[in-house]
C-alpha cells in the first residue's frame, strides 16, 4: 500500500537502485504517473519528460481498451480481442487518427515551448501510477523506441503480474514495486488516489525548466 503517488514514487526508486537500473531520462505517463516520475526523477537526478498514448476504445464501449497509439502513431492492438468482438477495419482506422491526434495534443500541451527530451541512444524509464491492463504503457513503450532510445525500462509502483510480463515481451526490463495476483484497480494499492488536474501535473514538468 503506497500512501500517495509520491510515496509510490520513492519506492519505486528505491526498487530501481535495488536493481542497478540506470537509465538518461523518465518518461511519465500523464497525468497520474507525472507525481509518480517527477519522485523517480529526483531520487535519481535525471531529467523529466512525458510520453503519451491514448487507449482504443471498442464499439460502443469506449472504457474497453482494444489497443493504444502514442503521441506520434505507434500503435499496439490487442488482436484477440478484435477478432472476438468484431471491429471493423474501418472504426479502428478512425478511432487510431482520432486518439492519435489527441494524444500528440495532448503531447504538446504538457510540453508547450519545451522541446522533448533528445532519447538518440539513450536508456529511458517509462513511468506510470500503475499498470491496469498495460495497453497504454505498451504503446509508451513503442513510442519511446521509436523516438530514438536503445534502451527502455517500464517502472510502476504496481501491477498485476499478466500485464507485467506483456511487457517483458516488449521492453528491455520491467520494475514493480508490488505484483498482486488479485489485482482489481490501480487505485485500491494507494490511501490517497484522486485525480491530478492539469494544472498540478503542469507543475512537476515546470521543476526542469532551465
């Protein structure tokens, strides 16, 4: 049980240490893993950055993810699941423009006249609050490779331990702090877990404005 997201934070440093991660750069994922990387950036002394993407809802459910696309396009589908519910060529093709042209605005307002973060062969930390079904932080993870990083390690505070080892698959390593077989919510490891608005999570990329 982590008593905040900063909290979940410092353990999750303290797990990265315990490994020998080193990494150039965090990539938090907005908004709730911003607090989460913005602990991780101090404790480690590395700059701090984000990484968007956005789920693929499915027909008529847009709360059930059927993939994710980042900031620049790089999308993971979950192809079992389209096959079993049938969606169309046609829906994905619009739903991956549409949550691509959000994610790369949503990209841009966390940044504003920051530039990203040069990731040419470096090895980045790819943060969240939590990993759920792990959609959203897989494609965080294409999209980090394919800005240019050798290297990406995923870090969370919690996950369940299907979505960790999805993840495996695809980054160089993954640290989680705890890895509950009953998962149910990010929300349930954390005593205080609201929303973070813009406005705060704006705050904790302001800290690395020369």
């Amino acid at each position: 049980m982590f008593t905040n997201r900063a909290d979940g934070g410092e353990q999750l440093a303290a797990a990265l240490r315990e490994r020998g991660v080193e990494a150039d750069v965090v990539l938090a994922v907005p908004r709730g893993g911003l607090p989460v990387g913005r602990a991780v950036a101090d404790a480690l002394d590395l700059p701090l950055d984000v990484v968007v993407a956005r789920k693929l809802g499915a027909p008529g459910n847009p709360e059930l993810a059927v993939g994710a696309v980042g900031s620049n396009g790089e999308v993971w589908l979950n192809d079992d699941l389209l096959s079993r519910i049938g969606v169309t060529d046609d829906y994905l093709d619009d739903e991956v423009e549409r949550q691509a042209a959000a994610a790369s605005e949503k990209a841009a307002r966390y940044r504003g006249d920051r530039p990203p973060l040069d990731l040419d062969g470096k090895t980045a930390l790819v943060v969240d609050d939590g990993i759920a079904t792990g959609a959203t932080v897989l494609a965080c993870v294409r999209t980090t490779y394919s800005a240019g990083a050798e290297r990406v390690v995923v870090g969370a505070p919690v996950g369940p331990p299907d979505a960790v080892e999805m993840l495996r698959d695809e980054a160089d390593e993954v640290v989680c702090v705890e890895t509950p077989a009953y998962f149910g919510a990010v929300g349930r490891f954390y005593r205080t877990f609201g929303q973070v608005p813009d406005e705060e999570a704006l705050t904790y990329l302001d800290r690395d404005t020369p």
